[in-house]
C-alpha cells in the first residue's frame, strides 16, 4: 500500500524534505549562537560601562588596536583641546535619527600624545558641504570622562571612506589617519566623552550603548527547530492521507454497480 512512495513524484518531495530538516535545524543553531553573542555583548557592555574609569593612557597607546574585551572601558586623560583641529565626522545619527555630525576634537596630554576626543552630536547647516556650527570646547586644561572605542574601519563599519570631502570633514573616526593629519602621535581608539556635560546641551551626548535587549534571536532558533520537527510529521501526514486516498479509490473501484430494481 505504500509503494506509491517510490513515485517520482513522491521521491522529490522526500528529498526536499530530507534537505529542509538540517537546513532549519542549522538555520535555529546560527540563531541560537546569534542570542548567545548578544548576550555576552551585554554582559561585556555593562560591565565596562560600570567599571571604575582608569587612565586612557593605562588602555591604549599609539598604534594600539583595541580589543572588544575593553570597548565601552570607562576611560578618563587629561589635557588641553586643540580646537584648531577639531574636525566633524559626517553622516552621523542623534538619538532621535536625525542626520548631523560628531564632533571629533583632539586632547593634548602633558607628554605630547593626543587622545581623540568624540564631544558629541552636531545638526548641520544649511549648506552639507560647510563646516557646521559647532560649540567651542572648554579651554585650558580639562580632565574628561568617556567610553573606550575601537578605531573604525570601512571593514568593520561598513562606511565608505570617501575622498576629496570639505575642509576638516571625515567619514571615520581613525586614530592613524589623524595621526597623519596631526603629526602627532595619537592613542589607538578614541573616547565618547560622558563627562563634563557640554554648557547648554550642545555637542549632544552620545546615548550609552543597549545593553538591556536581547533581541528576538532565540524566539527565531526556537521557531526554525520547530518547523525542522513539523516536516517529517508533515510528511507522513500526507503520506497517511494517500494511502487512505488511494485505499478509498481502489473499493470505489472493485464494488459492482447495482441493478435497478424491476418495475411492477
């Protein structure tokens, strides 16, 4: 009664669903690990935003790349801005989506080296090109408070980091290309300043990173295991209806019909 399963017809639908099982099963996997990483990142975030802040001199050192172990460390230097060369980062969002600038602004410290200091979220003028209004910072020196960050990369960013841009304008916050521009030696990263806060709200503070949603990952590994279980149940759901199908035809077809009944 079964070998109507050696059909071709049948014999495709066996092989599409021998081939979904372990797709969906490695698809819940990969979503698993997906949730796994959000996690850690997390954990990672709040405990480097909760960290007592130490020198960013004690972090990083020119050159340095640094690792994910210590992104969002809290950091504090020292110095005196050098708003000469202060230079704003394009295509850059606030809070609320808007499209603006950072305000990237280098800090001197005491030995020479340079710390880039991003200051926060600028709107733009009206004409794209200009450089854009920003507040002065502070003068004389200044101790700030920030996140550590990794210097950023067309690679791991996903910016593309366009020539022949206006006047003191970047697509990315990389502490060799502003070593070349400065001609100094510049530490690897950068610090979003959290503290002090700027006079009148402007550069606007950058928010700290999320570290409270977990996203839907697991809800997405969950739903693709179950799909992977539902195709040989549903497989043999349909092979069970064919069977009772086919069974179903073959009486129809071996029952004689009936004679009328004679008329008086």
């Amino acid at each position: 009664m079964y070998r109507f399963v050696l059909t071709r017809q049948w014999v495709c639908l066996t092989l599409i669903a021998l081939a979904l099982v372990p797709a969906m099963i490695k698809l819940g996997f990969w979503q698993y690990h997906r949730h796994e990483h959000r996690v850690a990142q997390n954990e990672l975030i709040a405990a480097n935003l909760s960290a007592k802040p130490v020198p960013m001199t004690e972090m990083t050192s020119p050159g340095h790349q640094v690792p994910r172990a210590d992104f969002w460390r809290a950091v504090t230097a020292t110095g005196t801005y050098d708003s000469a060369h202060e230079v704003v980062v394009r295509m850059r969002t606030d809070n609320d989506d808007k499209v603006g600038f950072h305000v990237l602004t280098p800090l001197v410290l005491a030995d020479g080296r340079v710390v880039l200091v991003n200051r926060g979220w600028v709107a733009g003028g009206d004409d794209p090109r200009a450089y854009p209004p920003v507040p002065a910072a502070p003068s004389g020196e200044v101790t700030v408070t920030g996140r550590l960050k990794a210097d950023e990369t067309s690679g791991g960013s996903g910016i593309k980091d366009r020539k022949g841009l206006p006047d003191r304008q970047v697509m990315l916050i990389n502490s060799a290309q502003q070593a070349k521009y400065l001609g100094e030696p510049v530490l690897g990263g950068y610090m979003e300043l959290t503290a002090p806060a700027p006079a009148g709200g402007s550069p606007e503070p950058i928010a700290d990173p999320d570290h409270d949603s977990i996203g839907p990952h697991m809800a997405y590994a969950v739903q693709w295991w179950l799909f992977a279980a539902a195709v040989p149940v549903g497989w043999l759901v349909l092979v069970r209806r064919e069977k009772r199908d086919r069974a179903a035809a073959a009486d129809a077809g071996a029952t004689p019909e009936r004679e009328p009944a004679p008329t008086a």
